[in-house]
C-alpha cells in the first residue's frame, strides 16, 4: 500500500460521504469510489509506459541524452529552489 499525503483527503472526504449516505444511496458509493481509484491509478499506470517507451527509444540511439541532462538540472534547481524557499521561511 503506497501512502500519498495529497490524496488522503480526498479519500477520507470521500469515505466520509459514503457513510453517511451509503445505506440509501449504494450506487453513489460504488460510482465515487470507482472515479476515485481510476483517477488515482491512471497516472501512475501511464508514468510507467511512458517511461518504458521513453528507456527504448534512448536505449535505440544516444538522441535523448541531453534530455536526462536538462531534466538533471531542473530537478535540482528545483529542490535547490524548494529548500531555499523554505530556508528563509523559516528564518524570516
């Protein structure tokens, strides 16, 4: 079971509605439940085929190399950027 602190909420929303009306309303519940995991599920799903296409078609030829590069960078200069941020929000 993977823990995700930015979905929780919803589900406990959600989970929250269903008992107070999953005895006159059971189809709602299976309904909300059901967009809840497929919403939930498709990115994920479509991370992980997209990251093998993406590995086979880099594998086939050296082209994509300077995309691992820059994408290096920015998550760096992201977190770089994150921690600095919350650095100075905690000093200020």
């Amino acid at each position: 079971v993977i823990a995700s602190p930015c979905a929780s909420p919803v589900l406990a929303s959600i989970l929250a509605i269903l008992s107070s009306t999953i005895a006159s309303q059971p189809v709602n519940g299976i309904v909300l439940l059901f967009t809840y995991s497929i919403g939930y599920s498709s990115p994920i799903i479509l991370a992980g085929i997209l990251s093998a296409k993406i590995s086979e078609m880099s594998a086939n030829s050296g082209q994509f190399l300077w995309v691992n590069q820059a994408l290096g960078i920015a998550l760096v200069g992201f977190g770089t950027h994150s921690m600095l941020e919350f650095v100075t929000s905690v000093v200020i």
